[in-house]
C-alpha cells in the first residue's frame, strides 16, 4: 500500500501535469482553429503532415534521452541527477547539431517545391529555437516539479496564440510564429530559471553507457509509437490526398484530450514505477499500475461519451461546416481511445522494469498491425473512417501483448507471483 502523504503527492503532481499538458491541448486547439480557418484545405493538410513529421524527428532525440535518464534518475539527489542531467545536454547538443546538418544536407537535394524541401528548410528552426524549453521540461520532469513546466508552457502558449492570431496569413507564418514563441520563451528561462550546466564539456562514460543501452532500445520504440500515431495521417496523405488528409486530421485533434490525462499521470507515476522497480518491490509496481489503469479509463469513458454525442457540434466549432466528413472518424476515435490507458501503462511497466528492449518488441508489432489494418481500410473501402476503425484492433493487440510481455519476459522470477486472477481482483 502507499502511504497516505505520498498518495497525496502523487496526486498534487499529477495534477500539476495534468495542468501543463491540459494548457498544450488547448492552446493546439486554439492554434488549430486558427490555422484551420486561414489557410486553404490543401496547406491545412500540408501543415498537419509538417506536425506529424516534426514530432517524429523530434522523439529520435527525446526517445535516445529522456527515458534512460528518468530511469536512471528516479529516487536519486537533486545532486546525482544534475550529475547525469550533463551528460544528457551534452548528448542532447550534439544530437540538434547532428539533426540539423541533416536537414540542410536534404534540403538540398530536395524539390525546392516539395513538401520535403519546405520541412528541411523549416524544422531546423524550430529544432535550434526550441532546445533550451525542451531542455528545461525535462530536468523539472525528472524532479517532480511540474508547476515549473506548467508555468513555462503558459506562457510559451500564451506567446504563441498571441502572434499566431495577428500574424498568421500563409503556411509559413506558422512556422515563424512558433520559431518566435521558442525564442522568447528560452530567454525567459535563461533569465529567471537556473539549470545545472555543463560543469565539464565531457561526458561521463558510466552515463554514456547506460544512456546508449537504454536509448539504443528506447529510441525505435519511441520513434515506432509516435510513427504508430501517425501512420494513419501519412497513409492517407500518400494514398488519398491532402483534403482527406485534413479531414482525418481535424478529428484526431480532439484526442489530445483524451491522451491528456494519461500523459499527464504518466509523467508522474513512471517516476514512482521505476522507484518501486529499482528497489526490489516489484509486485507493488504491478498492483499500482494496474489500479491506475482502471481509474484513468473510468476518467476517460465519460470524455469519450461526450465526444460521441457532441462530435458534430465540436467540429463544427472548431473547423467549420467543410469538415463534416471528419464527425464519424471521430466517433470512431473515441471509441478506441477507452482502450489507450491500459496499452499505454503496460509501455511504461516495461521500460519501468528496465525493459525497453520488451517495449520496442510490443510497439513493433503494433506498427505492423495498424500499418496492415490501414492498407486494407484505404484499398477496400476508401475512407478514413475504416482507417480509424482499424486502430480499434490495434490497441487491443497491444493490450494483449503488453500484459503478456510483462507477466512472462520482464516481472523477476524471484519476486512475488503475480497471475491473471491478480490483474482481475485489482
């Protein structure tokens, strides 16, 4: 059982995440009406396709990072965590220079009037611009103090509504908005924030070690899940064009809100997992997660519902009359997403247990699930409903397979037995 004072803690934290991650999912709905309604449907897509492509780039440096080190950290000094925190800037620097010369080396090899040469020429802005936030997030991340990320989020977001409101005309617009948002946000956290720097330009090989064996199985697996989120969106974008594209897209905005609470307790509670596992009391770490995955899917059932009933309203708000076709894609959605809390805690019981290697074997199999699901969804009935449909079918594999993974390959053979009847009474 957890005691009284650090099951209130737990849930002043999640709270606070819960806070920073509810501001992101807002203000990307704000910015998301906003870009929705000033630029054609063609560019509305081409912009959603730029997202999803950022956000894969992006998790080849937060998957290679941040979860070796909050693994590494957990339970640790505020003064052994600055110690790894160097090692992981220094990583952190080499790996947005390394991303960087990629870019520029693509760009110019690229169709200058290609949505490619448009990302190469555009991402490594926002890649430099927004390092010191990303930076920051993570070294508050690892010391439970989500007030502070929810503070700099506010007024990143804040920024970024503000400018994109008044600024915002043409697809490149939002880029330069988001570019100025970073900016002026790493200037406040240069000014007011302190943050361990880099004592010594080297990188410890004891970290380096075990950062590189976490990374080397946490980054495919981080790469692979967000690729397995959008995977839809790019297969619909090459198969079916950039309308359809925007359609799909406009639905899957709303799930921020139902993956906002899980990435927010998520957050928090990886931190108290990977204590309990560090720390030999590997059935409470079971038993935790389990009971926090019933208790966020009956948080989650009523949103769901809610986006059912209020689905045509809700996309008319927020996209306008043209977006009709998207109103079943997203009562598809908020169907499956019932399903998203359990697959999502079985992840985190892996890479808790130190298992990344179990957790990159599981998402695998999902991306070639949802990838099979998908070809069959566009070629045999042509919308992106069925696309939706499919994913239904690929969370519940997932479920499946996460616990097996779990119970049979990462759980100690010398610590408590747990069984199936454990997971039902729980």
């Amino acid at each position: 059982m957890i005691p009284v004072a650090k099951r209130f803690l737990i849930r002043k934290q999640s709270l606070w995440s819960l806070g920073s991650n509810g501001v992101s999912a807002l203000a990307g709905l704000i910015l998301f009406g906003i870009s929705s309604s000033r630029l054609s449907a063609s560019d509305f897509g081409i912009w959603i396709l730029f997202q999803t492509l950022s956000t894969l780039f992006d998790m080849f440096r937060t998957g290679f990072l941040l979860p070796g080190y909050l693994q590494l950290a957990a339970g640790l000094s505020r003064q052994r965590k600055g110690h790894i925190f160097n090692s992981v800037q220094i990583i952190f620097l080499l790996l947005t220079l390394g991303q960087v010369l990629i870019c520029l080396a693509f760009r110019i090899i690229t169709p200058t009037d290609s949505l490619w040469h448009f990302f190469f020429a555009m991402y490594p802005l926002i890649l430099i611009s927004g390092a010191l936030l990303t930076l920051s997030e993570w070294w508050f991340q690892s010391n439970l103090r989500f007030q502070h990320i929810l503070l700099l989020r506010s007024i990143h977001r804040l920024l970024l509504i503000s400018m994109a409101f008044f600024l915002v005309f043409d697809l490149s617009h939002l880029i330069y908005v988001q570019v100025g948002a970073n900016v002026m946000t790493g200037l406040l956290i240069y000014l007011f924030y302190t943050m361990p720097q880099p004592e010594k330009w080297t990188i410890s090989s004891l970290h380096r070690t075990k950062l590189f064996h976490f990374g080397k199985y946490a980054t495919p697996s981080q790469l692979l899940s967000n690729l397995l989120r959008s995977s839809d969106t790019l297969m619909i974008s090459s198969v079916m064009g950039a309308a359809a594209t925007g359609i799909y897209g406009a639905a899957t905005k709303f799930l921020e809100f139902i993956e906002l609470p899980l990435r927010s307790f998520g957050a928090v509670n990886f931190n108290h997992l990977a204590k309990l596992a560090n720390t030999g009391k590997h059935k409470d770490a079971f038993l935790f997660a389990i009971q926090h995955i019933r208790s966020t899917t009956i948080k989650i059932i009523p949103i769901a519902v809610a986006l059912w009933i209020f689905s045509p309203e809700l996309i008319l708000f927020v996209s306008g009359s043209s977006y009709e076709g998207s109103v079943p894609v997203l009562r598809v959605m908020a169907v499956y997403c019932i399903l998203i809390p359990a697959d999502r805690y079985f992840g985190l019981l892996l890479e808790a247990f130190g298992r990344p290697d179990l957790n990159l074997i599981k998402v695998f199999i999902m991306l070639l699930s949802n990838v099979a699901g998908d070809l069959i969804a566009i070629f045999f009935f042509h919308t992106p409903v069925a696309v939706a449909v499919s994913s239904i079918i690929t969370f519940a594999i997932g479920i499946g397979l996460g616990l097996w993974l779990f119970m049979v390959k990462a759980f100690p053979k010398s610590s408590p037995e747990i069984t199936f009847e454990v997971v039902i009474d729980q």
